[in-house]
C-alpha cells in the first residue's frame, strides 16, 4: 500500500546541511559554503537563509525587507531599503559571476507599488515580503552550485491552525529524488489559502529539519558563526568548554533555561525521526561542534552544561496544616491562572508552598494575584521574594549517579551563595536552584568549576 508518509528511519547517508544569514551574508562566505558543500559528497540537500549581517553594524536582509513592507504599508517612503536590498543582491551576484535575481526583485518592486496604492489584490503580505530575502538568496546559490531549485512555497505547508502539515514531507521528498544537489530557500511555505506564510524568525532552521526529515536523512547539519553549544554562557565563565553530545532533552532544558543556538522548535521535526543534528561552525569547518542526538553514554555521570536565567520572583505561601488541606495546590495555580500568570515551579513544603514565576507575567498583576490568594487560601504569612535567578544544571548522567547534588550544593556553600529554592525534575536530567540574583554570576562559576574545572 502507497504510504502519504516518507519512513522517518534514515533512508541513506544523505546529508541536509543548512547555513545561517552569516554563513551567507557576502560572496566570501558563500565560497566557504560551496567548499563545504563540495567537500562531500552526502551532502546533497542545501538549506538556506537570506544573507545575515557582515559587520556588527550590518543589517540582516530579512529586516530591510520587514521595513521595506511597513513603510510601503503606510504610503511612506521605501526606497532606501529596497536599494539597500537590490544593491546587497547585485553584489553577491556580480562576484560570484552569477546571474542577477532580477526579474523576481522586479516583481517585488511592482508588488511593493501596489501594496502603497493600497491595492487589495498585491501579493505583499508581510510574510510574502519576508520570505523574498531567502527566495531571492537561493535563486543565487543554486544557480552557483549548479544545483535543483526546490520551491519551497510548492512544497511547505501549513495546516488551518497554522501548524506544519506532515504533507510538506511528501511533496519535499516527491521533489527530490534524483542523485543531484538540491538548493531549499529556508522560512517559509504556504498556508491553506494559498499564501505565503514564514516560520518564526530565524525559522530556516526548522525548515532544515523538516527537510532532513523529508529525505531520511543521516544527519542534520546547522552550519552557523559559532563552533557549537558551551558548557556555560561565556559572558558569565571564562573561556567554558564546547559541548561534543548532547540529547534532544538534555538541550531542551538548556535551552528552556536560556541557552540559544538553534531555533527551539528545529528540534522537533528531527527528534521525532531520530536524526541527528550536527553543529558546525562556518568559518571553521574543521572544529567538531556541537552533536544534538536521542541518546548517548551518560553513565559516568558528567554534566552536559549548566543555564540560567534572572527574572523571578517567589511567592511563598504559609498556612497550619496545608498537607491536610485538600485542593490548595489547585486553588493557587487557579488564582495565577484566572490572572494570566504562568509558573516556573512550585516547590512546596508541608506547611508551606512556593510558587516561582517570571517578572515579565507577574509584574503589574502583582496585587490582584495577592489579594485573590489571601481571600481564596486565607493564608497565615504570604510573601514575594524578588529577585530572583534560576539556574540549571543538566546531564542524563545524573540519574544513575549519587552525589552530583551533594557537589553541587557543596560548591555554592563554599561560594558563600545563599540557595533560596531547590528543584529536580522527576526526569531527573536537570536540578534547578534558585539564589539571589546578585548571586547569580557567583553561583554558575562556583558549579562550573565544581564539575568541569580542573
Ligand atoms: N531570515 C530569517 C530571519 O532572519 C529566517 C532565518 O534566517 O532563519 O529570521
């Protein structure tokens, strides 16, 4: 029986690697990515995003065509950005020897022209116009690598909820058969009437995915401007390790607690089809990386990386004989929840319960949620604790291995570092402990140190 499904176990040693606006921005880095490309074989299936920023105080194209749109949308005037844009695009396409995008920059222009005349039928939505930067980009690099555009806006689709619509794999892999190189502009596809509609930004990186998933891929590889994922941020610890492997849940929790790469939801599409994501480094194509798989040996207990974020505030609860009293849990997440509120945790005691969440959902509903938890628990103390950081330790290892709180704990006792809240998770990957935010360098270094110093 025909499948509307591709098998989701790799189908070949294939390779889909996709490259960041940086690996992108000009025709040097292009270079680098062809000499990536050519360098093997497997690696058949190209992802790409619009060109980034080749300065610090460059602009990334995705956001002169976002400027573009809004001044067009309000009659004002467009033309510095677009030429910004044309110019940026003839560039590129001048020194690589290349063909210029002209006839789809054309249409843009026309499209732009007829979003100011407020003409109803242009197809310049807002996520039309962000999509051209990696239409146009992947016009350019498949005609330079002499590879099969893919249309990614015939392939990609997204259902009424505007959720991916597994049929995208299908019409990816259906494209795709032959031994060739393909090209695949990132970010967008189309909804169910027929427009364009983009990922999140930065969303190329789930179109990677989905691609690698579409084509059973063997690995994943996210070429970028760093060499993989540290151990700790930088700005907080000197010079802190590369990580070599780590799982698919073991990342989710750094990334939950602050630790960016990818696009959170790049994962998924990869994970759900055991493909492993590779990430390398652009401009040094030799570093290993940073290796995202499902599983890996973590018997010997060591930590994946440590995350952290500031922004909290406790709200502890204190009443004689809570553990007694049926439902109290469910009535304070009720009062957070008819306010808005979303928590982080809620360590609790047996008189007593806390419940930790961001400033961003609790500030300027502070004093309703107050007054609603006194009338609805009347409590005998309630009080905020601010401010508060959280920080996360990770590793699989920890659940086979006595002793890694005893050190971590250990460590921040000697740190001189007060811990106002602990928390581990029942998947035991992860404990979470919260100190003051002035605290909140100290303690990262103090855990560090603890475990990867040596
Ligand atoms: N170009 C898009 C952005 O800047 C998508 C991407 O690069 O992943 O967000």
């Amino acid at each position: 029986m025909p499948s509307q499904q591709p098998a989701y176990h790799s189908l070949s040693d294939a390779i889909v690697c996709k490259f960041g606006g940086t690996s992108l921005a000009d025709a040097t880095q292009i270079r680098k990515v062809a000499a990536i490309v050519k360098a093997d074989a497997r690696r058949r299936y190209v992802v790409v995003s619009a060109p980034g920023k080749r300065h610090s105080s460059d602009q990334k194209i995705t956001d002169l065509l976002l400027t573009c749109w809004h001044l067009a949308a309000q009659k004002l005037d467009y033309r510095e950005p677009l030429r910004l844009i044309r110019d940026r695009y003839d560039q590129i396409a001048r020194d690589l020897h290349v063909s210029p995008v002209a006839a789809p920059l054309a249409e843009m222009e026309r499209e732009l022209s007829r979003l100011a005349a407020y003409d109803p039928n242009t197809l310049a939505t807002r996520d039309w116009m962000a999509a051209r930067g990696e239409y146009f980009h992947a016009c350019l690099i498949a005609d330079f690598l002499d590879a099969t555009f893919v249309p990614s806006g015939e392939c990609i689709r997204f259902d009424a909820e505007g959720h991916l619509d597994v049929v995208s794999y299908a019409n990816l892999a259906e494209r795709m058969t032959g031994d060739g190189l393909y090209v695949i502009p990132g970010f967008y596809g189309r909804d169910q009437q027929g427009r364009i509609k983009t990922f999140p930004r930065g969303g190329s990186d789930i179109t990677g995915a989905v691609v690698a998933r579409a084509v059973g891929a063997a690995v994943y590889e996210n070429w970028t401007d760093v060499s993989g994922l540290l151990m700790a941020d930088p700005r907080v610890v000197k010079n802190p390790r590369p990580i070599g492997e780590v799982t698919y849940r073991e990342l989710r929790e750094l990334a939950y607690m602050g630790a960016s790469v990818l696009h959170e939801e790049t994962i998924f599409p990869a994970s759900e089809a055991g493909i492993p994501i590779q990430i390398k480094n652009t401009n040094a194509p030799n570093d290993p990386g940073t290796r995202i798989v499902a599983t890996r040996d973590a018997t010997d207990g060591d930590i994946v990386g440590i995350a952290g974020r500031t922004g909290f505030t406790t709200i502890y609860i204190e009443k004689a004989l809570m553990n007694q009293e049926r439902g109290f849990g469910r009535k304070v997440l009720e009062v957070l929840e008819s306010h808005g509120v979303s928590y982080e945790h809620v360590p609790s005691g047996i008189d007593s319960m806390s419940v930790i969440v961001a400033d961003e959902q609790f500030q300027g509903r502070e004093t309703g949620v107050l007054r609603d938890l006194k009338r609805v628990l009347e409590p005998d103390r309630i009080e905020t604790y601010a401010p508060l950081a959280l920080i996360a330790t990770v590793g699989e290892g920890m659940a086979y291995r006595v002793g890694v709180a005893g050190r971590l704990f250990a460590a921040l006792r000697e740190a001189g570092v007060n811990v106002r809240m602990i928390s581990q998770g029942a998947s035991e990957i992860n404990i979470i402990v919260g100190v003051a935010t002035d605290e909140y360098e100290c303690a990262v270094e103090a855990i560090y140190e603890a475990f990867m110093g040596e």
